[in-house]
C-alpha cells in the first residue's frame, strides 16, 4: 500500500523509505569509491604499520563510528518515542486492563513452580564461581579497576577496541554494549551474571508469548512451558553462552525473540506500536553480529513473498507491508554501515580476515533432525493447503538461512554457543509441537499433571539423547569452564599471597610466565607485588622484562625467580623447565588444564622433560 494508508495508521511512508534508500546508495557507492580509490593509491597514503598510519587509521575509525552511534541513536529515540506515543493512543481504545509485570510474576510463579525451581537452581549455577579472569574477559575489562572504582559512565576503551576498533573486517559494533552499560553501574561480576541469568529467563519466556500468540486460541501451558525451558536451558550452547559473559550470542538471541514477538503481534493486531516495535529491535539487532541480518530481513522477506504469492491467487490484496519493506531495507542500512565501518579501515589495515582459516564445517546434532521434521511437516501441509504461511515458517528459514551462513563463513557446530539462535528457533519448534500433539489435542487427557509427567520424561529423553551424541554435552562443557575458572582463580590468589610472603622476607621477586599466558602487566598481573615480570618467547628463546626493574631489557633466570602458569595448559611451561632446577610450591588439581606455581633452584642445560600428571611434579 502507499502512503495514504501507512498515513491512515500513522506508519513511516513509502517516500521517506525512499529518502533514506536513495542516501544509503549514495553512501554506499561513494564508500565503494574510497575503497577504489584506496587500492589503486596505496602508495598515496601512509603505512599502516607506521605511526602515521595508526594515526590516520585512529581518526578515520573514531570519526565515522561517532557519527554512526548519532545517526543509530537518533532512529532509536525517534522509533522508541513512536512506540511510546502509538501505545498512549492505542491505550485509549483498549478496554481490557493488562497485568502489571509483578501481578504477571506472581501468576507465573504459582502456576508453574516446576519451570521456576528450575529458573532458580540455573541461575545459581550461573553464578557460583564466576570469576572476572576467565577468557576474553581478561582483556577487556581491566580498565574498570584502574579508575579506583570512581569512573562510573565513563567509555571502556578496551571493549570499544574489541568491537569498534577493530581491522580484520568483523563487524559488530553493537555486540557486548549490554555489558558496557552495565559496567556503568556495577562492576561485580556475580551481578552481572544475574543479569545474564535475567537475559536467559526473558528469553524462555518471550518465547512462550511468541507461541501463545501464534495460533488464536491456543496458549502454552505448564508442560509446554516445563518442555520449553528445560530444553533450551539444558544445551551445550546454551551452557557455553550463558555460564560466562563473553558471547554476544545471548544478546543476539534475547532483541530475536523481542523482534519475532513484537512482529508477531503486529501481524495479529495491525497496532502501530508493534510496528515501531519491530522495526526498533530489528535496526539493534543487525549490528550485534556479522550475520546478524539474516536473523533479521529474511522473516520479513519471507512473509512478504508469500503474502505476495497468496494476493496473485486472491482478487485483491488484503495486508499492506510497509514492515515487511523497511525491514528488508535495513539490508542496504547494514551494507552502508559495513562499507564505511568495516571494509575501508580493514582494508587500508592490510590485515588478513578473522574466518581465513576457518575450518567450514559443518555439524549437526539431534535435535536438529527434530527441528527438520517439523519444519517439513509444516512445508507439506502448507504445500497441501491446509495451512498458510505464518512467522513460525519465516523463522524456521530463518534458521536454515543463518546455520548456512555460519557453516560458510566459520562453521556450523550445533552445539557451539555460536549456533545458539538456531538452537532457540528449534526449541521454540519443539514447543510448538508439544502443543500441537499435547496441550490443544482433545484425544490427549486434560490432566495437567499427567502432562507435565509427560512434559518431563519428553525433556529428559531429549536431553540424554543429547548427553550420548554429544561430545562435549552439557555437563562437561559447564564443568571444564567451571573448573578452569576455579583454577585460574584459585592460582592468581596463590600467586599474590606468595609474592607478599617473599616481599615481606626481604626478598626480590622476579615472576616469570610464559609468552602464550592471557595475563599481563596490563591484564591484572600489575597487583601481584613483584620487582620484573618476566616473559618468556620461545621463538627467541629469550626471557624479556616486561615490566618492572629493567624493563626492556633481557632477563637471565636465577635462583628465586618465581615461574607461573594461571591460566593455560602445564605445557606452556615446557620450554622454561627444560632448563631450570625448580620446587613445586601450588598446583590446583591434578590436569594438564591447571594453575601451578614453581620457584627456581637452580639453572641446567636444557632437556627435554615429560610433564606428569599425577598430584606432584618433581623437579626436572
């Protein structure tokens, strides 16, 4: 339809999609130029591995990214207020009182105690020795302890690094932002990994809305609810995602489920607050991750095909879809963004792609074998036309589409936490089916119990499927990040009260760790009170200060030194003991993956040693 009727709903017109298209075509092309420009001159501009280079680099990535981030948060504050001022006027209109978020709280609580044991006992899960020196956190976070906790508000340049600055043609500049706020606030990551865990939650639960509001008449009980959660919370990729902060998939799944519901319900009502909605999580989501606009355009794109394949057998065409068109012009939003954001400043870097030697693959588990059988039912009754086309087929391409996506661009391991929209889509499937063979079956007993039993052992069949198929399953994913977080954890307060007990003898400490540790003088080793930090690169061969004492300079190792693995595999070490006499003073466990502690007796010609495994390790 045209402006007339998007006017008569107080929608965004098809002259202002226009507008913008014709600019972002403009931007585009001349982006497209400047990359042109910039391959044929290369010797025009400055090396990029010069100080004038990094300069240029600096100021072309600082600029166009202030001016996106004012650009993005002027169309989300005119969207949001948009939505703030269709729900006022719908308001008016509406006769029936909607729930208050703690009444709704309170009703959920007491109609489905099972699924909020099992909300409770994760999120403690979650919780339960997390520590901040765990992975990629290391590295970006080390700047909220330098302010002494008085720079609240304040821009975290190591984060703004990993995903504004960067030059290996990733884009996703909006990926973490929700951790970023958060550091605003608090900056204890026990509450922040409640707040992941309140993620986690919202996500089941917006996917019980979606499913309620697919069908008329059909709601998600108990048992569907129990299935529903239990399922999607007791994944491998699920685990991986949620038990630390690290992954923007947990972002990414929770604005899909808010986009899939708010489109939903506009496709139900037609109210222009669920179309602002829509088109507001939509313009968020396409730049929390590289593929993220598959997630996006393509339920759009689908729905629109097919209501347009439905008007051609039909006399007239009954649904507008200015959405469905805004949205699928949030394509060329994304590909203007990444011309000017991404490929110019990665190509003028000169550095290699981060996927270049991605392994491609592709590996499927077993429920999404399950995920196929529906999918295909659904294509042979809508083929059969018994049903139509609804959003649960455009998000199950969707899903296709964005497993495609990923097998081609890294790859496809479903129970990666990299595959975790796929495995939400899939879940949201198996709910659908519950309801369709349980729930809403009249040959079914209406006993709520007997379906929740049913729900239960349903969920556990599924779930110890998965435990057999799967390498690593569940459990042994949560266990190994839980047990390298103990370790880590566990090694650098050894680490310190060892160091503060030599200090305080009298002695100098000079610690030494191994080039591969994620640690540094940066990173948190600054607290441990030693004279150098010491590093050893083993393609030099050589021990090299990198802070303290001598900084600079080339360290020989004596007696006393103290040498250190926290947070990597005991082999890290080999090349340093090969030729030291040293004591074991900690090792945490008994792996190859833990935190171990030696100081220097003497000095040997090198050798090579096998590293044992057992509770004690003798000197080599």
């Amino acid at each position: 339809m045209g402006d007339q009727q998007d006017s008569a709903h107080g929608l965004l017109g098809s002259t202002a999609r226009r507008t913008l298209l014709i600019t972002l075509a403009s931007i585009s092309t001349l982006g497209l130029g400047v990359w042109a420009w910039m391959q044929r001159n290369r010797s025009l501009l400055p090396s990029p591995d010069n100080d004038a280079g990094q300069d240029l680099l600096n100021q072309y990535q600082e600029l166009t990214h202030q001016l996106w981030l004012i650009a993005l948060l002027l169309a989300v504050g005119f969207l949001s207020w948009r939505v703030q001022r269709s729900r006022q006027r719908e308001a008016r209109t509406r006769n029936q009182p909607s729930l208050r978020p703690v009444e709704a709280c309170l009703r959920f609580i007491r109609n489905n105690p099972i699924t909020t044991v099992l909300f409770i006992a994760y999120t403690v899960a979650m919780i339960s020795g997390t520590t901040y020196l765990y992975k990629d956190l290391v590295g970006w976070y080390p700047d909220l302890t330098k302010g002494y906790f008085l720079d609240n508000f304040a821009a975290r340049g190591s984060l703004i690094d990993e995903t504004m600055r960067r030059t290996d043609y990733r884009f996703f500049p909006l990926a973490h932002q929700d951790l970023h706020i958060l550091s605003w606030f608090t900056i204890h990551i026990k509450t922040w990994m409640l707040v992941s865990a309140a993620e986690l939650i919202g996500i089941v639960l917006l996917s019980i809305q979606f499913l309620n509001n697919l069908d008329a008449g059909q709601t998600a009980r108990q048992s569907t609810i129990l299935l529903l959660s239990s399922l999607f919370l007791i994944h491998p990729s699920t685990g991986t995602a949620f038990f630390h902060v690290i992954y923007c998939e947990r972002l990414l799944c929770l604005v899909f489920i808010l986009y899939i519901t708010a489109y939903c319900s506009y496709r139900k009502t037609n109210q222009a607050s669920f179309f602002y909605l829509t088109l507001l999580w939509a313009l968020i989501g396409i730049y929390i991750k590289d593929i993220a606009i598959v997630l996006f355009v393509t339920p759009a794109a689908c729905l629109w095909f097919a209501d347009w394949i439905q008007s051609r057998k039909a006399t007239s065409c009954t649904r507008a879809h200015s959405l469905e068109h805004w949205i699928i012009s949030l394509s060329l939003v994304f590909v203007a963004s990444y011309i000017v954001l991404a490929l110019i400043p990665s190509s003028f870097a000169g550095g290699g792609a981060y996927n270049e030697n991605a392994p491609q693959a592709l590996v499927l588990d077993g429920r999404c074998y399950l995920f196929a059988a529906i999918a295909l039912i659904r294509a042979w009754s809508i083929a059969k036309g018994r049903t139509t086309v609804s959003i649960l087929d455009a998000i199950n391409l969707t899903a296709i589409a964005y497993a495609t996506a990923l097998a081609v661009t890294y790859a496809f391991d479903a129970n990666s936490y990299l595959a975790l929209p796929f495995q939400l889509i899939a879940t949201i499937n198996l709910g659908w089916a519950w309801m369709q063979l349980v729930e809403t079956n009249p040959r079914i007993p209406k006993q709520q119990s007997l379906k929740i039993t049913a729900a239960a052992s349903a969920s556990a069949l599924i779930i110890g499927a998965d435990y057999r198929m799967t390498s690593p399953n569940f459990s042994e994913t949560i266990y190994t990040q839980k047990a390298t977080q103990a370790s880590t954890q566990a090694t650098y307060e050894k680490l310190d009260r060892v160091s503060r007990k030599l200090r305080e003898s009298g002695g100098n400490i000079n610690l030494i760790i191994s080039q591969d540790s994620s640690l540094s003088a940066k990173r948190h080793l600054n607290r441990i009170p030693y004279r150098s930090l010491i590093e050893y690169e083993p393609e030099r061969k050589q021990y090299i200060i990198k802070d303290g004492a001598n900084k600079g300079s080339i360290h020989t190792p004596q007696e006393g030194d103290i040498v250190a693995n926290i947070d990597k595999s005991i082999d890290s070490l080999r090349p340093i003991l090969e030729t030291l006499t040293t004591e074991l003073i900690y090792r945490h466990n008994p792996s190859d993956r833990s935190g171990v502690i030696f100081r220097v007796t003497g000095i040997k010609p090198s050798r090579t040693i096998d590293l044992p495994v057992g509770d004690k390790m003798p000197n080599p």
